[in-house]
C-alpha cells in the first residue's frame, strides 16, 4: 500500500503549524534530550568523583610534603601539601561544570558539536583519573 501524494501537497502547512512570516525571527526549538549527552556527561562526573574519592582514600591528611609531579627526566620535581593535591582533580570538576554548562544552556549549538564537547570532557576526565591513579602510586612509592 503506498501513498501517492504531490509536491504541493508535501509543501502544504497544516492549521496547527506556525510559519513565521517574512522578516519575522524563527523561534528556537527546543532540542531534545539527547542520550548519549548524558552518558557522556554522567561518565565524566563519575569520573571526577573517582578521582576526587582516590585521593580522599588512599592519601591520607598529613602534614608532610606530598609528590605533586613526577618527571622521567628529574624524578620528583614538585612537592606540596597534601591540599595541593587536589588541585588535579578540581581543575578537572571545573572544566565538566563549564562545558556541561556550555552544552546544556546553549541554544544555537549544534547537536554534533555538543556531543563533540562533552565527549572531550570525559576524555578529559579519563586523562584525570589515570593523573590521580598515578600520584595515588607515586605517593605510595615513597612511603605515604
């Protein structure tokens, strides 16, 4: 059973549907919800929860130095306090706050280029994570 139906009448606008006149704006539509925005955004903030609870976890509060950086060429080349550790984690928090909050309340992106952000966040918050992983392991290395 097929439908045979004109050119004229594919291009004809039904009662309920508004077309704006000329010169008039188009109205924005609202997106819809897109699923796989929200894997990408729930990953990443999983993600920084993770790397946020590691730290938490594994190095305790001390008021020792901790081993912010590790170079192959110097070894351990920043110390600091155990506050200082967090700023890995933090930056991380904030760049998934800002770019959720640039996908999520921007109206004139495209839907390729919000996915396209957030799927940067989250690589970003695996790059994140592996980073606290391997502080965990370096601070442990050395006795922490």
């Amino acid at each position: 059973m097929s439908i045979n139906t004109s050119p004229a009448e594919a291009t004809t606008v039904s009662a309920t549907q508004q077309v704006p006149e000329a010169g008039q704006p188009q109205t924005m539509v609202p997106h819809k919800p897109d699923r796989l925005l929200f894997l990408f955004l729930l990953v990443s903030i999983l993600l920084s929860a993770a790397s946020f609870g590691l730290i938490l976890w594994k190095i305790p509060p001390t008021e020792n130095t901790v081993f912010l950086h590790y170079n192959v060429y110097f070894g351990v080349d920043r110390t600091g306090n155990w506050r200082d550790i967090f700023w890995l984690p933090g930056s991380g928090a904030a760049m998934v706050v800002v770019n959720a909050a640039l996908v999520l309340w921007s109206k004139r992106m495209d839907a390729f280029i919000r996915r396209l952000v957030l799927a940067c966040t989250m690589l970003l918050q695996i790059v994140v994570f592996v980073a606290a992983v391997l502080l965990v392991l370096l601070n442990h290395a050395y006795g922490y």
